[in-house]
C-alpha cells in the first residue's frame, strides 16, 4: 500500500503556501484551488492508495510510522504535471528516489548535487540542481524518515519538506534522483509564479512528452540514430495493442534465435535475413524498455527479465555464429564463440564491480578529491567534460569506442551478411579486446585515484559465487594477486591442452593439477577483506579462471565443443543472476547453494579429468546447474512472491 503525504505547513522565512484543507475527489485544477488540495488529488491519480495532508513534520512522522509500504511526500508548493508525480512514484532506480528540478533555488529550498543518478549531497556549493519538493521513500527506509522527520520539525532556515531531504541525505540514505524532463515541474511562492506555472503546464502535449521520455535520454550511437528515431512508433503500437514490455522481450528472443539458426545455416540469403532478424530483434529489445517507461508497467521480474534475455541472446547468436564457421568448414569455429563469449561476460563482471565502486566514491567526495591533480583525478575531469558535451565528436566516440550492445550487434548483422560467420566472430572478439583494454586501463587509473573499498559494502562471497567450499578453507592475503595467478593458470592449462589436442597428444596429469591448486590459492585469497583500491576486479578474474579452467579440462577430455558451450553457458546464466540481482539489491538466489560455487565446480571437473569421464561430468553438470536455475527463478519469482501476498500458504 502506497501512502502519498502533503506537507502543507511550516515554510521557511520569507515563503508562503496555500493554507490546508480536507482532499477533494480527482477533480483538480479548478481555478484558487488551495495547492495542497490539488497535489493530494493528483497523488491520487498517479496511484496512491491513501492521501493525507500533515499539517507538520511530528503529524507526518506519526503517519510514516503507521505505513506499511512506501511513502510518497511533497511540499504543498508544487505545480506539475501528473505524469511527473506519477513518474516519481513508479521509478524504477530505486527504493528512494527525490524529484530534482534545474530551476534557480528560491529561499528556503535545497540544492543538491547529484553524480551518476545519486543524490550525494543536499546544499551543497557545486549543485547540480534543486530539491523539487517530491520525493518517494522506500519501506526500508521509513524508520530513517520518521526519525527525520521529527529532527526536523524545529524549524531551519529551509521548507519543512527540504529539511526532510537534507536530514536524510546527512545521515548516509541512499537517495536516487529523477529529474523532470520534457513535462513541467515548479515550485512556486506567491500566485504570479503559480499561475505562470500552470500555463507552463498546460501548455505541454502530455501523451507526446510521455513517448519521447521512453526513450533513453543518452543512448549508445548505433541506437540514437539507427533505432529510437522509429522505435517509438512500435512502442505505441504496442502500448495500444495491449502487448506488454515481458511480452515484447520474448518476441525478441524468438528473433534472436532464429538469427542464430540462419547464422549456423549459412549461405548468403540466411545470413542476409539472420541479420535482419538480428536487427529487429535489438529493435524489440529497446522497444520492451521503452513500453515499460511509457505504461509505467514497471517489475523487479521484469528488470530481472531484461537482463537475462539480454545475455541469452547474444550468446545464443554466438553460438550460431560458432556453429556457422565450423560447418562452413574453419575447425575452431566453436572456439572462438566460446573466446566471445568468455571475454564478454568476463567484461560485464568489471563493468559491474566497477560501477559499484563508481556509486560508491560518488557518495564520498572527500575521498575522491583527495587526490585531484593525478592522472586519476584528470582522467576522471576529462570524463565528465566529455559526457557533458552532448552530441560532440569526442562524446559519441567516448560512447562507442566501449563497444556497447548495440554497436556488438549492428556489427554482428553487418559482417555476417557480407562476409559470413567467421568475419563477425572475429570482429567481434578483436573490438571486443580493444575495449576491454581501453576501459580496463582507464578505470584502473580511476580506481587507484578513488580509493573506495567497494566489495566491504556488499556480500562479496555471494557476488563472487564462492559456495561451500571456498568457506571452509583458511584465508590468505592478497586477494588480486592470487586470483590472476589462477586465471592465468587456468589460461596457460588450456593453451597447454588446445597443443597437446592438435599434435594428436595427451595433457599431462600434472598441469589440471597445478592449475587446480591455483584456483585453490585464489579461493584462499577471495575471503580476505577486498579493500585495495584495484580489488573490485577479483571477481572478473576468478570468472575467467572457472570457465578458462572448465574449457580447458573439456578440450584436454576431447568434450565435443558445443557441450564445453553449452556447460560455459549455463555457467553465465548463473552469474548474470547474480549479477542482476546486485544491480537490483535483491537477496541470493533461492536454491543458490547448490550451484556448488566456482570451485566445488573446478574441483568435480578435475576429477572427471583424472577419471576420463570430462564429457559425462560436462553434461551431466550442465544439466543439474540449468534444472537448478530454473527452479530457482520459479521460486524466486512465482511461488516465493505469492507465498507473501497470501496466495500459497504453508502447512500448519
């Protein structure tokens, strides 16, 4: 249940607001009617399940206290769009979330400065806007606004509803902003500046706006210029249709795949379609978030959903791709999809640790600036110059040079249809490691200038898969260290087994061994604190070891290559669940501990080796770990969600 309440008293010096009164019925906008009617009533129409005026900040802690779901708050002097509250109220960042305006501030409202969709401090010197007077609070975090709130109440030199924020921000709660774009938003301090607001206001086509805003404000180039100029269209379409955004993003899997069945043909008219398949499938896949951002039919299953597809695609196109090239006649055709798919997901572990550590440091600022003439904290000022420039030269190759979803697929589409599987799988992987090397060097730099221990602020074991195991044995220092010495490891084994494969001989029984006792030193090291400025990389490289150290035991057993795939496969499946669900901030997987961890899964893979049974274990293990995800995402998303709105209950 959603409680939306209207501050209506206790301004600063020097501003007024429209006295409180009793809701009326949505019938808002009629003209002198008292603000804090009118927000009241469109709290309403943007979803509120009750609305309350407070007349102050004690009356407002005594009705946060009684809440059982989130609150939504505002001052009773602002004048929006509906849309806009609604928005707030269904964003999906966040459990916390401030409306953020750039208009000029008035007397008595907050500046904030917000960094990388963060609220990271309330009045401060180089604000990036000001507090809007809306904001949505999570369940989580409603002890923390009664507690607030009651701080607040004696008074200051702010509105009562920006004291509320800047006591919230001060006492370290995470606070995501949204900021109004396209739609109309003020706060207004007399009648002139209300009634200019409100011809703001209607002055905007709503439903235009509100389509526009599906679409990412910043995108990637491939996706600005080849996709979102048309894809709003469809979006529509299927806003009207009554498809929702699930429904699209499994129509953009059956695109995907069919992409990758036309690729494993081959012959120039399949390749031609598959890339055209390849290319509307990427079309829906921006369309499904879109639809969601203009329906706000927004989901925890559905971000989770989102991401997962994601993944499944491009590494099901790889493996047509891989498929493709070794019936068109190149023996290694498997090899490099599985190189492809390695090094992508090995790319997305950084790009998430990184991004934590990034949010992290965002909400220290002293300790990014303690350092601001090195290299790191140049780096990171040309950064922000160069995305700040919108639309430069410098700022589309910044977006481009990463190679992110959408330039990977316009170029898989591109090379397969002129030059076939063996060009797209290659130019694929050469792109992929320049980038990879370009945002690996830079944000290392950045990293040792942030210096934020990162993974001491999440569950490090669970994000880094470590299972059992890895818990029962002692700890060792040098977390780092000792898991790049077991990808490297596990990459020299494999470059041992690939020549031993081709000169028609055996792997020695020593080499598994020792890469084995590798990624036992490196299971030793991950339970050290993780509080070097470079240790958010640990668990990249100890997704590397696993599946180098995996690929290598199947090439070593003579595993047929689409069952290493596929065991590889099952394995990002895995990981990208755990992924998602830290972007998300959602709990461990249901059946997650019997995955077994990495390691447990290294070590059975070793003994299969040491028995000759490596493919057996491989598919037999693939199996287990697919039934296992699978019954997972059941329980997490269907009968676990009903067991709590009352829908399944337990014996007794």
């Amino acid at each position: 249940m959603t409680l939306a309440i209207v501050l209506a008293a206790e301004p600063a010096a020097g501003r007024s607001t429209e006295p409180p009164g009793r809701p009326p019925e949505p019938a808002a906008g009629r003209p002198g009617e008292p603000l804090a009617e009118r927000l009241a009533a469109q709290w309403r129409r943007a979803g509120a399940d009750d609305v309350r005026i407070a007349a102050d900040l004690t009356e407002l802690a005594d009705l946060v206290v009684a809440a059982t779901g989130p609150v939504l708050v505002s001052g009773a002097d602002l004048v929006a769009h509906t849309a806009v509250l609604k928005h707030l109220a269904t964003s999906p960042v966040g459990p916390t979330v401030a409306l953020v305006l750039t208009d000029p501030p008035a007397p008595g409202q907050a500046t904030v400065r917000e960094e990388r969709g963060q609220v990271v401090e309330v009045g401060a010197a180089d604000a990036s806007g000001v507090f809007g007077g809306a904001l949505r609070v999570g369940a989580a975090d409603l002890p923390a606004l009664a507690d607030a709130a009651r701080r607040a109440a004696g008074g200051g030199p702010l509105d009562a509803v920006d004291r509320l924020v800047a006591d919230l921000a001060a006492r370290g709660t995470l606070i995501f902003a949204h900021r109004v774009r396209l739609l109309v938003a003020h706060r207004v301090g007399d009648e002139a500046q209300r009634v200019a607001a409100e011809a703001a206001v209607a002055a905007v086509d709503e439903d235009r706006a509100e389509l526009k805003l599906s679409v990412k404000e910043r995108d990637d180039f491939f996706t600005t210029f080849f996709v979102s100029t048309w894809s709003p269209y469809v979006t529509k379409a299927a806003a009207r249709i009554g498809i929702g955004p699930t429904g699209v993003t499994m129509v953009s899997v059956a695109f995907a795949v069919a992409a990758a069945v036309l690729f494993g043909a081959g012959g120039r008219p399949a390749l031609v379609a598959g890339a055209v398949l390849l290319y509307l499938g990427f079309v829906l896949d921006c369309v499904d978030g879109q639809l969601a951002r203009y329906t706000r039919h927004f989901s925890a299953w559905g971000g989770w959903l989102d991401t997962m597809a994601d993944r499944f695609k491009e590494y099901v196109v790889y493996a047509g791709l891989g498929y493709g090239a070794t019936h068109a006649g190149f023996r290694y055709g498997w090899a490099l999809a599985l190189a492809a798919m390695t090094l992508q997901t090995v790319r997305h572990m950084t790009d998430t640790w990184y991004g934590a550590l990034h949010d992290e440091a965002a909400r220290r600022p002293k300790v990014v600036s303690a350092d601001a003439g090195g290299i790191g904290g140049k780096l990171n000022a040309a950064s922000t110059r160069v995305q700040a420039d919108t639309g430069s030269v410098s700022y589309w190759l910044k977006r481009t040079v990463v190679f992110p979803i959408g330039e990977r697929w316009a170029l898989i589409a591109i090379a397969a249809a002129l030059f076939g599987p063996l060009v797209a799988l290659c130019a694929v992987l050469v792109w992929g490691t320049l980038a990879f090397a370009y945002t690996g060097g830079l944000r290392t730099l950045r990293a040792r200038w942030m210096r934020v221990p990162v993974l001491t602020t999440v569950d490090a074991g669970l994000h880094r898969d470590d299972g059992l195991l890895v818990r029962t044995l002692p700890t060792a220092r040098r977390p780092l260290l000792l898991a790049v010495l077991g990808a490297l490891g596990a990459a020299g084994t494999l470059v041992w087994a690939l020549l031993a494969v081709h000169g028609g001989g055996h792997l020695p029984v020593f080499v598994p061994v020792l890469a084995l006792v590798l990624l036992l030193g490196a299971a030793q090291g991950s339970r050290a604190p993780h509080d070097g400025p470079l240790d958010w990389l640990v668990p990249a490289a100890l997704r590397a070891a696993e599946y180098l150290f995996a690929i290598a035991v199947g090439v070593a057993g003579r595993a047929p290559a689409w069952l290493i795939f596929g065991y590889v496969l099952v394995l990002t499946l895995l990981h990208y669940d755990l992924t998602a669900r830290l972007e998300k901030r959602q709990a461990a997987p249901p059946l997650h501990a019997a995955t077994l961890g990495w390691l447990g899964r290294s070590v059975l893979l070793a003994a299969a080796s040491t028995a000759g049974t490596v493919s057996f274990a491989l598919a037999t293990m693939s199996v287990y770990l697919l039934v296992v995800f699978v019954a997972s995402v059941v329980l997490a998303w269907v009968v676990l969600p009903a067991r709590a709105r009352g829908g399944v209950h337990s014996p007794g």
